[in-house]
C-alpha cells in the first residue's frame, strides 16, 4: 500500500431475497434508520442499520465436516484416487472452507469460471448477481484427468505435501484449462514475471477441476498465528460481541504507517458523524501467498501488534485478524475480490487505497495498472452494491507539523510523499523516517526483518528468520 491512500465508501444497497441453487434462506429483518448529509445528489442516503450487513447469497457457506463425521469422511477419503495440493491450493481450501467466497461451495466449474472471467461475477438461481472477480480453480495434469476419467471416479481426495487426506472434492467435473486467457483476462496482460503466474499458473496443468468441497477438519497452519486466523462467522461473532453497528475494513500486506492510521481513524470519525453509534475496524493483513520482497506475515503482524501497543489505533474498537486469501497482483481485478470477501466478514464499508492490489509492470519501468482505477472500479462493480464508498484525499507526510496529514494542494511544498519503496529502502539502511511517519515501535520491527534477512550471493531475496510475534 503506498503512502497515498484514499477510503472509498459506496451507497449501500439492501437486496431482495435470494432464492438460489444453493439453498440459502436468508433473512433481512434488521431496521435501519436514514441519516442525511452531504453527498453526491444522484446517491441515496447511506442507512444506518441496526445489524451487520448480510453475506452474499444470505447465508455464509461452511464446508468443514462436523466433529462427529470427521473419522468416517477421513476413511472415504483414504479410498478415493488422490490430488496433491499445492502451497497455494490449500490456501484457497481454507478460503473456500470458512465462506469468504460464498455463495459458492467449492473450486470452480467451468460454468462458474467463465462467469469469473469474462463478468467477475457470478448469477445465482434467481438471477441476482454477486461478485466474484478471481477465478477459484485446482489443476490437474494430463494423466491425472485420464486417471480419474477412466475410473469414472465423481469424487477425489484432496491431500497436502504429507499425503494426509484434506478434503473430498464431490461431483467433479473436469475442463480445459485455457492458461492464457485466465492471465489475460485477470491480469490484463501476458507479460511475463507475473509473481502469482509463476508461482501457480505456469507449470499447471492443462485441465481444472470443480466440485463441491468437504473439507476434513480446520485448516491450521501451527506458525504461532493462528489465533488470528478468524473466520467470517467468527469475525462476525466478534463484531456483535463488541455492539458493533458498522464494520469498516481496511486491506494491507504493508506495514502500517500513520498515513493508514490517519485514514483508519478519520474514517471512524466520519462513520460517528453520519450517526453510527460504534464503529469497529476490521485490520485484515493479507496471510496468504504474496511475492519474494514483501514483508513476511510473521513480521507485519508482529509491526501491526506495535501499532496497537503505541496507541495509533484504539484496541477497543480494532479488530486484528488475518485474510488467508493469496496474493494475485491483479490490481482492479481483484480489488473487487477482496471486498467482496470482507462483506461475508460483516463490513459494510470498505477503505481502499491508492493503486490497491497493484504492482510494478514486471518488464517495463511504470505501474502496471492506473492508480485511480481501483477505487472508480469498486464504485461500479457488479455485486458489490451494497459496500459504501466515499473518496477521501491523499494522505502525505506534512513537514510543517511533522506528521502524516491530508494534503493540500495549496501548499504543495510542504508534503513529502514516502513511497513504500522509499520506506524498505530507509529500513534497509537503518536509516530513520522523518519523525511521526510510522510509530517508533513498528519502525523497529521493521528494522529488525531486514536486520533478520540471512546473506545471499545467489541475486535472490534473501530468506528472513521468522518474527516471534507477542502472545504466542
């Protein structure tokens, strides 16, 4: 996330009923009240709502077995032809497991593949729309498909690097595998050095296969963390444990500085002026894979716990959790995706930033999506009605008071805009940023990852001895 950041909030929408192939029966009793203030005259008042905004489809999809079936699927599992799960497959299982992509139970169809792709969203029974901008999908090679084809096998085994059983995937179907239209649709570009393309997309195979998931026990990952691992029922649990009436969520896989502060807080300021009561933050760093010179997970939550610690952010009204989702680099794409994502979590509003879920153009010197794109993309996104936005200036580091603020144009000279390049490059070097860019706390975490980052000849990033992060 760079250091200039806008908060989008968009009008929210309250959808008819949805009757669906999925059997949801959803319930939208909860009352809201209308508050009047200054917006564009074509919006219609945001609502104030007594209750947290709804899942996609009315229901939050779970597709863990329960406790006492467990012994008996494990069994069935152990006789199906197996599937080997990559690093990343297993990711998206427990992003499928938990409900972040519901409505839908589990790695794609083709039909649901092709409506990623060409609509990023998907149209339910009813023909109601909800969003879904990525596609969701296991590969299986050439042999593989013969394997499970020949045996006229509607089930298979999903098992991680240890070959233990995972997930059973039911009522497959198996289709073919269009690589360059999945990288260019999604990322708008076939240029090489995408970091999700090669990590996942390159050397898959040729085939997907889709089903509906049953997955075998929790996914954990026993890296200390878990405990952050929240899943959408227990975010909501929690935001309605804290009397929460509004949820508004902010993605990072950046260490927090106090630009995002400033924005996390005024936004709670502006939430209590519209006439919300008490507004939670859901701070939701990105847990799952994301390219080499990224900070680790370890070390951002272990920056984040600072930022809490030093007061930046109000513990009271902050929730910390971790998003298991993989990082695709994919920019208004799948900005889409991790919003949608954060409203079967219970937010209602959303705080995007510049360039969100953007990256460098990975041959040629310039960004590879639009900065402002984002943001415009999430106001008019199928699916996504119902998440408020409402843009916000750019946050810099204002010389005069020596501190993160709002800029003003009017006096341009006095904001100094601190890339996130230029922030690892100051950490780098042991080098300070200008006083009341980041907490001192969280800058000393940082200090200490690239302190951690053992010596390496080879010309790649080096490996960092992971952070111990406090409490576990």
């Amino acid at each position: 996330m760079a250091a200039m950041t806008h908060l989008s909030i968009k009008t929210q929408f309250h959808p008819k009923t949805h009757k669906t192939h999925f059997n949801f029966k959803p319930n939208f009793s909860n009352s809201t009240t209308l508050i009047s203030f200054k917006q564009n005259p074509i919006r219609k008042p945001i609502r104030v709502s007594c209750g947290l905004i709804e899942p996609d489809g009315g229901k939050l999809v779970d597709l863990v077995v329960p406790e006492s079936k467990r012994d008996i699927k494990k069994k069935e599992a152990m006789g199906l032809i197996q599937i080997k799960l990559s690093r990343i497959d297993l990711q998206w299982v427990h992003v499928l497991s938990e409900g972040w992509a519901s409505p839908i139970t589990g790695f794609m169809r083709e039909s649901e593949f092709l409506q990623t792709l060409h609509f990023n969203s998907l149209r339910l029974g009813d023909g109601s729309v909800v969003n879904m901008s990525l596609p969701i999908v296991l590969d299986v090679d050439d042999a593989q498909k013969e394997r499970i084809s020949g045996s006229g096998a509607t089930a298979v085994a999903l098992v991680d690097g240890a070959g233990n059983p995972v997930a059973i995937l039911n009522n497959i179907e198996i289709y073919k595998h269009n690589k360059e239209e999945r990288i260019a649709r999604t990322w708008g570009t076939t240029a090489p050095g995408l970091p999700y393309v090669e990590e996942a997309i390159t050397g898959a195979g040729d085939w997907l296969i889709g089903g509906d998931l049953e997955v075998l026990e929790p996914i954990k990952y026993n890296d200390g963390l878990d405990h952050y691992r929240l899943s959408p029922s227990e975010l909501r649990a929690e935001f309605e444990k804290r009397n929460a009436d509004a949820v508004f969520a902010f993605q990072l896989r950046n260490p927090v500085h106090n630009g995002h502060a400033l924005l996390m807080t005024d936004t709670r300021r502006r939430l209590l002026e519209m006439g919300y009561k008490n507004p939670v933050l859901l701070l939701h760093p990105l847990g799952g894979f994301t390219k080499a010179d990224d900070v680790p997970l370890s070390w951002r939550m272990k920056q984040h716990q600072k930022v809490l610690e030093d007061g930046v952010l109000d513990p009271e009204n902050t929730v910390v959790s971790i998003f298991p989702s993989p990082m695709h680099y994919a920019g208004p794409t799948e900005v889409q995706w991790h919003a949608k994502a954060r409203i079967n979590a219970g937010a209602n509003f959303y705080i995007v930033g510049r360039d969100p879920a953007g990256m460098s153009h990975p041959v040629e010197k310039r960004d590879l999506y639009d900065a402002d794109h984002g943001k415009k993309v999430l106001s008019m996104a199928p699916g996504l009605e119902r998440l408020n936005i409402l843009p916000f200036k750019v946050a810099a580091y204002d010389k005069t008071q020596q501190k993160m603020e709002f800029f003003d144009p009017s006096r341009a000279q006095d904001f100094l805009f601190i890339s996130g390049t230029k922030m690892r490059t100051l950490a780098k070097n042991r080098e300070n940023p200008p006083d009341g860019f980041m907490c001192p706390g969280g800058w000393e975490v940082l200090v200490e990852y690239y302190d951690s980052l053992a010596t390496n000849d080879s010309g790649r990033v080096p490996e960092a001895i992971p952070a111990r992060v406090i409490g576990t």
